[in-house]
C-alpha cells in the first residue's frame, strides 16, 4: 500500500495529532513512513501543513510532490483548498466545513464550501457539530480522522489502538470520548460513499 | 547481535538519541528553529536523565558552544546545537575550535533554514565548515542522522576535531522510522587533552597549531572518499551525472521509483572527495549538482573560471538559486536537461485554487505583546516620525496588521543597540523592543553601551517569562530582569515594570509617554506570561 497525505489546517488546531496518531498505527503495522511537519512561526495561527507518506515499500521525498497525493485531509475548508494542486486526479479531500475566520479578507464562506463541492471526490461535512453530538467540540480533529480512515488502508483497529495511545496519559474518558469521535466520523463519511 | 528498535522520530531526536547511544556527556543549546527539539529531546530521554547528561539551556549559542567545548577539553563526549543565524552568534569559538581541537567527540550542529518558514535569511552552514578547515556531515534521512552519532563521535576523536553536522528544516523537523540500539554506550572518563599547548591560542601556539589544521586537511579529504555516507552509484545513462548531498538524494529518488538511471554521487562527509567526484565528472557529459540550500559544492566544482567540466546547478538558473528544494523543482531541473524524460518526470497537477486568501501568522489572542504594542502606538500618536526597533521572537509579527508597530527587525539583540545608534544621530523618540530570553541572548551588552553614555532612548522589555516563539523553552532571565538592569546600571528611577494586561492600556500609554519625555535611558518591563505557556501550567 501507499498513502499520500496533506494534512492541513491553522495553527493550534490539532493537525499533527492525527500525524501522531496514524504514525503509530503505520509503526505497529511494520509500514514506512515519513512525516513533515511546520514548527516556529508559522504555527502562530498562520496556516500549517504537514505532508504524511505511509508506505509498504521505503519512501524517498519527505514532500509530496504535486499532483501526487492521495488525500488532502483539513480541519478547516478553505485550507483544504490551499493545497489542491498536490491532489492527484484520483485523490479525495477530507474537509470539516467550519470556517476559521482570523484574517479580515477571508472570503464568503459559502463560496468556499461551493469551490470545495464542485470538485470529485470530496467528503465534507460539519465535523464540529458531529464531535459535540457524541463527545466535545474539540474532537473535530478525530471525527476528520475516522472520515479519513475510510480512505485509508490501514486496518481501523490499528488506528484505534493509535488514540488509544495517544489519549492513554488523560485517561480512560478522554479515550473513549475521542474513539467516540473516530467511530462517528467514520460512521459518516461510510454513509456519504453510499 | 546487537538489539534494534523501531522508533518513530524526527530528524532532530534521531540525532540527539544517536548521541545519547554514543555515550553522550552533555548537550547545549539555545533555541532556534528548526534545531529546537534536538535539546529537548535530551531533556526527555530516560537514559540522559537517569546519567544526569547536561541538557540545560544556554544563555546564546556563543556560550552553549564553549560550554561544550570545555567538556571535551575534558575528554567527554558534547554536543551544541543551533539554528543556521545562531552560528553567526557562536562563530568566534566556532572558528577558533578547529584551532583548539577536540578532545572528547564535540558535534556542533546547525540546522539551516531554506526558505525561511522560521528565520531571516537562508545562510548555509557548509560554508563556516569549511572556512574552519572542520569536517561537516550532512544527513540524508532521519537514520543517517542517527548514526552520524556514533560515527561524528569517532570521526571527531580519531581527528581531534570538532564535527559540523548540518541540518535542514525538511529533515529536523520530519518524521521517520529509525532503528535505534538498545543498549546505550558509555560515557568517557574525565581525562585530559595530550598537547595541553593548542588550548592556549596565543601567536605563537596558534602558529604552530595552524599548520597542523592545514596538514590535516589532507586526512579529512582522504576520510572523506572512505565514509560510508559518500556513495558513488553507476548508471547506464550518461548524458547527466547528479552530485547530489543531504536531503537532496531523496528529491532525486523521488523521480526515479525504479532507480536513478544516471550515474549519482551521493555526499553527507565534508570536505569533497575529488577522486569520486573526478570519477563522477568522468563518467558523464554534464554534472547537475543538487544541494539543498547555497551552492556550496557547485561554486567549488565550478571555480572561478568555469572552463572545465559542464555543471548545472543554482548558479546557472536549472535549480531556483533561492527556497528549498522540493520533487517538483529537482524533477523539472533533470527534465530541462534530459528532454525526452520530460513525460516521465513532469507530470500534471490541478490548477491553485484561486479563492485561497493568504493567512500569515498572527500573535495569540490573550498575549502580552499585543498589548504593548496597543499602547506603544497610543503614546507614539503624537510624535511626527517615531521609530521603533524590534527584535527576533513572536513580538516580531507586531510589524504585521493591526498594529505596524516596528521598523526594524534584524538579528538577536539588534533592537537596543541599533535604537542606540538612531537615538545618537538624533532620532527621537527612539524605541527598542525586546523579549526577555532575546534580552539575556544578546540584549545585555548592548544595554550596557546605552547606560554608559546615558543615551536618550526607551527600552521596552516584552517579558513573557519564556522563549516564546520556539514553543516555550525555559528563559534564562526569568525572575531576574530588573536585577540584571540594575546590576548594569540602569537608573533606578527610570526602571519601571508594568503587567501587559488590556486593563493597564491607559497606565501604559501614560508611562511610556512619562519616559519618552526623559532625555536618557529608560528601561521599561513589561510582563505577562505567554498565553502558551500559561495554558501548558493551568493544566498541570
């Protein structure tokens, strides 16, 4: 297998936990992987990304090249679309639809959420309101990652061992609230494919 | 058989876990980004803290470097780690220890920044290796930079040398799986350095020692063509030969799932091997030379007069000659000069998206800063031409909208003595603004410099208790700050500290006025912890 991943979104929003997390999941399941992420600057609410290589064979680029990703998953719609042209002509996007608006020309948010839908295979949806319907608002992040994982070749029990890990040192709530998160998204993005 | 484990680590921790298996003594540091969590790494490490490996942070990467050095004079095994501008600051005993030598191992590492995602300028560290006459690697991926632990370790103690390795952003801060050892080396015993002569550069030592350093060369050249890390691969094309060094061979191999059909020399030791890189130049038509960062090794194989062997490279336009390196460019720099794999290697990529705004970072709603620099315009309002000089840390972004509050922003600690200069060619009013852990960098002497000629300027320390920007590193003037200023010399009546909270707006505004009324030095401080770190506590 071979999965080439933009994780996207604004910095502070949680990106590079579901990196943590797929990461241990491609770890356990004896997968190569290569991961970089944005530090310093720009992660002061600027916008952040993180390119994710997971692999059955070594992989060369710690960068996606263009035209050459699998999935564009993002926290944020209109960081989805900043990284469109690494999208490969198969490749999906993953998108929580909820804007983050913390710059005074973001555009109308209805426009993005058309630019978004216009295009072929695109899963988005408001995960904000899915986190809150089955645990908080601040597992948006892990409703992304269980949309995501329908795309993703790693077996879901692997993954769910990853936030178990992850989540492990905040206690048992914590993990079950973000399972719950993981679960719902994937419950979602299953229902939409059909 | 030694034991192996699978670690999921970034280039950073791999090198700092090398380091620790090669049996690490201390390791110093002053943050910069992309070279941060090397230090931090140490610190977390259960081996490194049950030994008690140093691994506090330094004032700036002058005093991290010869703090390191004087633990190899001891015989131990150190290393110092920094950003690429941070060498510039530690470069006076950078240089000065390939003179001195090592005793035990001593790493410098610097982690250079093309396309300044975190930094001022895209300076390449190779080229301070090699004006110091000091060997340099340069990892390729995160388990090269892994065992250039062990490796830099023996390499700088059979030379009794310091060893540069290089950094990159895209490998520091990149995670990969590393196979790590088990059973971490130990640490050398204290013992001390068998010419005791050379640690003293007087002229007449430094003399001596210096044509040692040039004789030597010739044994770094020749470690060089034997190091495992340099690696010639044939190729039955041979239109093109690729030099290609660090992080750069992954670019090249990216093109190439089957193989680079071209023969490649691959370079992670410093200085060059001319004999393989005669054996490169010999076995093909032109050499593309691909490095990531200043065209180092393209310049050297060019020389002045570029009559001999065809380079391609930085300097002729086929590589960008500025950013980093990526598939993209390196694909469409072989493509240029091999045309027919055009196909092959370029392929088509959806157009941008055009309704994308640009979101550039901001400082964090609830910090301090921002309500410094509120009140600094307030007060500036009434003066026709106020400047105001920044420095490096999150408090630079003031420049940005809303606030446009600064003019300048330059190097560590350039805000007050610059302030100095403006204020000494008439500037008023004259601002500096500076961190707190900018401050206790590179701040103090400066200081000094205004306090001794009473210069007529304003001092703003923005202290939020940390070195912010980096993600929160402890700062090395916490709790101290006024003690420091007092202890220079800074009026006591014209120190004044102030909380940075949005309620103080009007106080703030009233003080800085108060002093930029005075005809001399005024040191005004600032406080409010950063909101980063301040969540990272509340959750403790």
């Amino acid at each position: 297998m071979k999965t080439d991943i933009i994780l996207a979104g604004v910095g502070g929003q949680g990106i590079l936990s579901i990196a943590t997390i797929l990461g241990a999941a491609a770890l356990r399941d004896d997968l190569y992987l290569k991961q970089a992420e944005v530090h310093g600057m720009s992660q002061r609410g600027g916008d952040v990304m993180s390119c994710l290589r997971i692999s059955s064979t070594p992989i060369a680029s710690d960068l996606i090249p263009t035209g050459a990703a699998d999935l564009i998953v993002s926290l944020e719609p209109m960081e989805s679309l900043r990284y469109v042209q690494f999208l490969s002509p198969t490749g999906w996007i993953v998108s929580n639809t909820v804007p983050f608006v913390n710059i005074p020309d973001y555009p109308a948010i209805n426009d993005v959420i058309n630019e978004l839908e216009r295009r072929d295979n695109v899963i988005a949806f408001d995960m904000d309101a899915t986190a809150k319907e089955v645990a908080t608002q601040r597992s948006s992040n892990m409703v992304l990652l269980g949309a995501a994982s329908t795309l993703i070749d790693i077996p879901t029990e692997k993954i769910e061992n990853g936030i178990r890990t992850i989540f492990a040192a905040k206690g048992e709530k914590m993990v079950e609230s973000n399972l719950a998160a993981f679960r719902a998204g994937r419950l979602r993005a299953q229902h939409r494919e059909q | 058989m030694t034991m192996k484990t699978k670690k999921l680590l970034l280039g950073d921790e791999a090198l700092a876990l090398g380091a620790i298996n090669a049996g690490l003594s201390g390791a110093y540091a002053y943050p910069g980004t992309p070279s941060t969590e090397i230090l931090e790494f140490v610190q977390c490490n259960d081996v490194a803290k049950s030994r008690g490996i140093h691994s506090h942070w330094s004032s700036n990467e002058k005093t991290a470097l010869e703090e390191a050095l004087g633990m190899s004079f001891c015989g131990k095994r150190a290393i110092v780690s920094m950003k690429h501008v941070g060498l510039n600051v530690a470069a006076d005993p950078f240089v000065n220890s390939a003179m001195t030598g090592a005793h035990g191992g001593l790493l410098v590492i610097s982690a250079d920044d093309p396309s300044m995602h975190s930094s001022q300028n895209e300076q390449d560290s190779r080229f301070y290796a090699s004006f110091a006459m000091m060997p340099a690697l340069e990892p390729s991926s995160q388990q090269e930079a892994y065992d250039m632990g062990t490796y830099g370790f023996s390499l700088s103690e059979e030379l009794h040398l310091p060893v540069m390795i290089r950094m990159v952003t895209r490998l520091a801060h990149s995670r990969a799986v590393v196979e790590t050892d088990e059973n971490p080396e130990n640490e050398n015993e204290l013992a001390y350095p068998a010419n005791p002569r050379q640690w003293v550069l007087m002229p007449g030592n430094s003399r001596v020692r210096y044509r040692e350093l040039i004789a030597q060369q010739a044994d770094l050249e020749r470690l060089s063509e034997e190091s495992k890390f340099n690696r010639f691969q044939e190729g039955s094309n041979r239109r093109i030969g690729i030099l290609v060094s660090g992080i750069a061979y992954n670019y090249v191999n990216e093109c190439f799932p089957d193989g680079c059909p071209f023969p490649l020399l691959k370079i992670s030791q410093y200085p060059l091997p001319r004999n393989m890189v005669a054996k490169l130049a010999d076995s093909c038509d032109m050499v593309l030379v691909v490095e990531e960062g200043q065209p180092v090794i393209e310049r050297g194989l060019r020389g002045l007069l570029d009559r001999g062997v065809s380079v391609r490279g930085k300097l002729d336009g086929t590589l960008p000659s500025s950013g980093e390196l990526n598939p993209d460019n390196v694909a469409a720099a072989i493509a240029a000069l091999v045309p027919d794999m055009k196909k092959q290697l370029l392929k088509a990529s959806p157009e941008p998206a055009k309704i994308v705004a640009p979101r550039p970072p901001a400082l964090c709603q609830g910090c301090g800063h921002r309500d410094v620099y509120a009140a600094l315009n307030a007060a500036l309002e009434e003066f026709p031409s106020p400047k105001v000089f920044g420095d490096i840390g999150c408090y630079t972004l003031g420049w940005l909208a809303p606030y446009n509050a600064i003019d300048t922003c330059v190097d560590m600690g350039a805000s007050i003595t610059m302030a100095k200069g403006a204020a000494d060619a008439g500037q008023h009013p004259s601002v500096a603004i500076i961190g707190d852990s900018t401050f206790t960098h590179s701040g103090m002497t400066g200081l000094l410099d205004a306090i001794n000629e009473n210069t007529p300027m304003t001092v703003i320390i923005s202290d939020n208790l940390t070195t912010g920007m980096t993600g929160g590193q402890e700062s090395q003037g916490t709790g101290k700050i006024e003690e420091i200023c007092l202890g220079l010399g800074v009026s006591p009546e014209h120190l004044m500290t102030i909380d940075s909270l949005p309620r103080n707006h009007a106080e703030m505004k009233t003080l800085f006025q108060q002093e930029f009324s005075y005809k001399g030095l005024s040191v005004i401080v600032s406080r409010r912890e950063c909101i980063q770190t301040a969540r990272r506590h509340a959750k403790k």
